[in-house]
C-alpha cells in the first residue's frame, strides 16, 4: 500500500507495489492492470502520479500498452549473468524451466575462408554446420548457428547433438571447456529469424557472436545466435 508519511515517492511505492504483485504471480503476464483512475482513486493519488509509475515500469519491460484496451503485464525476460560460462540447456534448467531445440539443419561441410579463420582450422577440412531454434517450455527464445570441426566432435550424429553439445563434448567426448569470447549487438529480426521466433517484421534481436575454447586454448565451437530481444536480458557484474 501507498505511504503518503514515506519518505519515499509515491510513484515510486506504487511502482514496487506493481512489481511485488507481478514477481508474485499474482498479476500474470499477459493481464490487463485496473486503469489509472483506478489506481488513483484506490489510493487517493493523483492521476498524473499513477501515470508516471505504470510509465517506469512499461519502460522497464514489465508493462506495455495497446491502444484502447489498457495497459497489461509483459512477459518477463531470462536474464543471463554474463560473468560465467553455460550452455542453454543448463541455464534453463537451474530457473526451473524445460530446455529444447528443434533442429532446422544438421550438416557436414568444409570449411569457407572465414569459418576456417574462426575456428583456425584449414579451409577445406570439415566441419559440422547446424541450425536450430532454442526453446524454453516450448517457447522459442532463439536461432543459432553453429560451427565446430569434425576432428573434435568427432562423427558426431543427431542424437548425440540433440540434448546438449556441451554435454556430448565434454561428457563423451572427453574434453574440458574452458572460456568463450562473446559480442552482443542489436539488429532487426531478419525474415528468417521471423519466422523461426515468431516475431513480426520491424522486431528487435539480441544478435550474439560467440567464439568457445578448450582448456588447450583451441576454439571448438563458433556460435552466431539471434535472441528474442523481448524476451531476454543479460547482466553483467562491472567491479571497480
């Protein structure tokens, strides 16, 4: 409740309030929020000081509006410490949600220019190249590609793939990952990743390039994924 005896702002109490009921789930995403009058006239506040703190919180993320219907709770975003190195799938299982991919593609290839460079090989010598969409209780979350050479993943198969390729590299094929390099950037969604995300032209991604190395210092696995930019987040830890 509202404390007009608090030293703290009340657009900022009613802000928090918002917040505890949606990290509560007692307002789901996807539900419509009582209006501005109503806010107001429960807690005996202005309009204008309702509209600043529905205003904060749809500019953070958790509320957004549709003109002539109201104002609703958005989905929450997967946050994603950057400061340490996991895979999807073990991500996604620690919040207690269930990982999936649908393979788009699963080749054996030989190594461009560029790819080759990346993954310092030779040009020629082959590589698997997949594609697939990622999945978290069956929502798609993002497309990756994904380069990595044969003489480490050995003759690596669907199955063997499917369920995590940290786990099949390290767990059977017997390697230890050590560190990733990684860059993030924002794009609009291609007509690809469109349909893959289900996402309408216009949509932002998060665009990430990632570039996975063994405790030997050689690059196993380069990565470029595309992620539903309303849907995710990443956060980083800047000590001084």
């Amino acid at each position: 409740m509202v404390d007009k005896n608090s030293p703290l702002p009340i657009y900022y109490q009613l802000e928090e309030e918002i917040k505890q009921l949606i990290n509560s789930e007692q307002l789901k995403p996807g539900e419509l929020l009582p209006s501005e009058r109503e806010y107001a006239e429960k807690h005996n506040i202005s309009r204008m000081t309702v509209r600043q703190a529905i205003n904060n919180l749809a500019s953070e993320g958790l509320l957004f509006r549709q003109k002539g219907k109201g104002t609703f709770v958005a989905e929450q975003k997967f946050e994603q410490n950057l400061q340490g190195l996991t895979s999807f799938s073990e991500d996604m299982r620690a919040r207690g949600l269930q990982p999936s991919s649908r393979l788009v593609s699963f080749a054996e290839k030989s190594a461009d220019e560029n790819i080759a460079a990346k993954l310092q090989v030779n040009q020629g010598e082959a590589i698997f190249q997949i594609e697939r969409i990622r999945m978290a209780d069956q929502s798609p979350l993002a497309a990756e590609t994904i380069y990595t050479p044969k003489k480490i993943a050995g003759n690596m198969t669907k199955q063997d793939f499917a369920p995590s390729f940290y786990e099949y590299i390290e767990n059977t094929r017997g390697y230890k990952i050590k560190h990733a390099n990684q860059e993030i950037e924002s794009a609009l969604a291609t007509q690809k990743e469109i349909d893959h995300l289900q996402l309408e032209p216009g949509d932002p991604v998060l665009l990430i390039e990632r570039l996975t190395y063994l405790n030997t210092d050689e690059p196993f696995e380069y990565v470029i994924s595309a992620y539903r930019a309303d849907k995710y987040k990443f956060k980083l830890q800047m000590p001084r």
